[in-house]
C-alpha cells in the first residue's frame, strides 16, 4: 500500500520569524513589536509555508514580476540583497525590513497593521528551488498567531482565501534572470489585494510587472493552447472558446479596460471559474491578473475556416492584409507569397 505523503513533506524551510507592527486606519504613526530570535523550525511551521503557498497558486491571481530598478532607494530590497549575498543573517533581514516597512505603511493613512511573517524556504520537488515569503495578515483572516511570543500554533482550519498582502520571491529565479540567455522575465509573485490597501504592500516589496504587451499577450496565448491540449479540449469547442477570448479581449481594449485573466478564466468554464485562472498564474506560465493587449498576438486566437463539398479553406487570421487580401466588395480572395510544397501540386 503506497504511504500518503504528509503535508508539508517538500518543504525545507530554513528560517522563519514573525514580527507585527501596530497602526490605526487613519493614523499615520506606527509602532513595531520585534521578534527577539527566529522560530525554531518544526512540523506546524512547514505544513504552515505549505498552506501559504497552496493559497496563492488556487484561491489568488497574482502579479508575477520584477524589482524596479530603483533598488537602491527600497530598503526591503537592499536587506535582501545583503542577505542573499551572505552579508546579513536572516533576523537582520527581517528586521531591516521592518524598519523600512514602518517608513512605508506611515505614508498610508489607509493602511493598518498586522503581522509579517518572513521566510526562507525550499520546494524539494520543484527541483530545490529556493524562495522569501514575505506575508502581511492579522488574526481576523483566520490564523492563530500569538502576539506574545510572536509565534504560529497549529490550528484546525487555516483559511487563507481572503489573503490580500503576500510576496514571494524566488531566489533561483532571480539568479537565473540575470543571464539574458535563459530569458527569465518574471521571479517576483506579488498577491494583490483591495488597491488602496496592495499600492503601499507593493511600494514595500518594490514589484513592478515589466512585461510589454506582446509577452504579456503571447504568454496567455501559450498558457490557452497548453490548458486546451492537456484539457483534451475537443477542436469546435477550442475554436468557441478562443473566438469568445478574443472578443472580450478586443472589447475591452476599446472600452480602454482592463483584461482580466479571471474573466477570461471564468469564459473558459463558468461553472469552475478559477480553474483556467489557477492554471494560468502558476510561474511556469506567468500570467498576471491584468493582461496587456497586443493585437497581432491575440487575433491569432481566430481562424479563418470554412468547408465545402468543392474546396477547404483555412488559415490564421494575422495572414489578412499581409499574403491574404481580400477584394473590396469580399468576393475574390488573392494569395501570395506560396509556399513551393504547394506550388508543386498544381
């Protein structure tokens, strides 16, 4: 009889600690509540990192993106770039950050405190990649975190469905991304939450998504054809599906809105709305939650093709007005440019 695995069996966290700071909706003064020593590593904390990262990747669409350049002036980026270079410890880390997190949430008179929970953690069978989390949540949102020794106990049910505030950071990811050959565009998973509240969380962590719109389009258009395939997704029903993305894509770059990846998701299957969306926001892929328009990558989502008796006619739409024309009054069709494999069958 084959052992079930327990929860948390491939995570090798490393280091964790809890922080909190105290501050009022409307009151820009804070005041922080420093751990004293990191939390000595045991079962509740790994299925705890476990539960975290399950959260992100079914209940949430994250922004996957960068740094900004500007590291030098994001005192959350200097602390882990000292650490990740060995130049600090992991209290001193999460300290620094911290400090500049208070610096950060008094700029917002919106933004309320919480505990941070900062981690160093490994994916053993996700070929040992190794990621920060960095999570901002309070007791309310269903965790028993102790404010008095700042440390997690172990409940029954964890309910991380209402997450708003989280980062993680993939560290292979961002060694890797700095060669321009292994074209790494994304190492940084940003959760967004209600906007007022994820604007002063994102201006912390300093995640920016700098992908343009024709990677942010052709990402998708990747992530669609791959659901399609391992969905067993019949072709008729694929070509629906992809004329109705296409629609609401080009719909809302007119109306100048946004194009959201749940939407789209929620096309794919209403009945299982977040499937197609936790699919597609997995760092395999990248998807973020807004998809930028790129017009000549998305309208291949639709093919000319029609049959008769006589004649099959098939082809991408992108061919149109390049080696396809169509006549004023649509009823001559001219091709150019033919390939010889066919010019031999005439």
């Amino acid at each position: 009889m084959t052992k079930l695995k327990e929860k948390g069996h491939n995570v090798n966290l490393k280091n964790i600690v809890i922080h909190k700071i105290n501050k009022a909706a409307g009151d820009k003064k804070s005041t922080l509540k420093l751990a004293l020593k990191e939390i000595k590593v045991g079962d509740p904390e790994r299925k705890f990192i476990y539960d975290v990262r399950e959260s992100i990747s079914k209940r949430s669409v994250p922004t996957h993106g960068v740094f900004e350049d500007v590291s030098s002036h994001n005192g959350f980026q200097q602390a882990i770039i000292n650490y990740k270079d060995n130049k600090i410890d992991f209290m001193q880390f999460s300290v620094e950050s911290m400090e500049y997190y208070k610096r950060t949430i008094e700029t917002s008179a919106p933004a309320t405190g919480g505990f941070l929970i900062f981690a160093d953690f490994k994916i053993t069978d996700n070929n040992d990649e190794r990621y920060i989390l960095v999570l901002s949540i309070d007791n309310k949102e269903g965790y028993n975190l102790s404010e008095i020794a700042l440390a997690i106990q172990e409940i029954q049910n964890l309910e991380l469905n209402k997450m708003d505030l989280a980062a993680i950071i993939n560290l292979s990811r961002w060694e890797l991304s700095k060669n321009p050959g292994n074209e790494i565009k994304t190492y940084l998973t940003f959760i967004r939450g209600k906007k007022k509240i994820s604007d002063y969380f994102q201006n912390f962590i300093g995640c920016e998504d700098k992908t343009t719109a024709t990677e942010s389009s052709t990402i998708l258009l990747n992530t669609i054809n791959s659901y399609i395939k391992e969905k067993e997704i019949n072709d008729k029903i694929a070509k629906d599906l992809k004329g109705k993305i296409l629609d609401y894509c080009q719909d809302c770059n007119k109306q100048k809105k946004e194009i959201l990846l749940s939407h789209i998701s929620f096309l794919f299957d209403e009945e299982n709305p977040d499937d197609f969306a936790t699919y597609a926001s997995h760092e395999n892929f990248g998807n973020s939650e807004v998809i930028k328009y790129d017009s000549k990558t998305l309208r291949t989502l639709k093919y000319i093709d029609y049959q008769s008796v006589d004649f099959t006619l098939k082809f991408n739409k992108r061919l149109l007005n390049t080696s396809i024309k169509l006549s004023k009054d649509k009823r001559t069709i001219t091709i150019s440019n033919l390939p010889e494999e066919l010019i031999s069958q005439f």
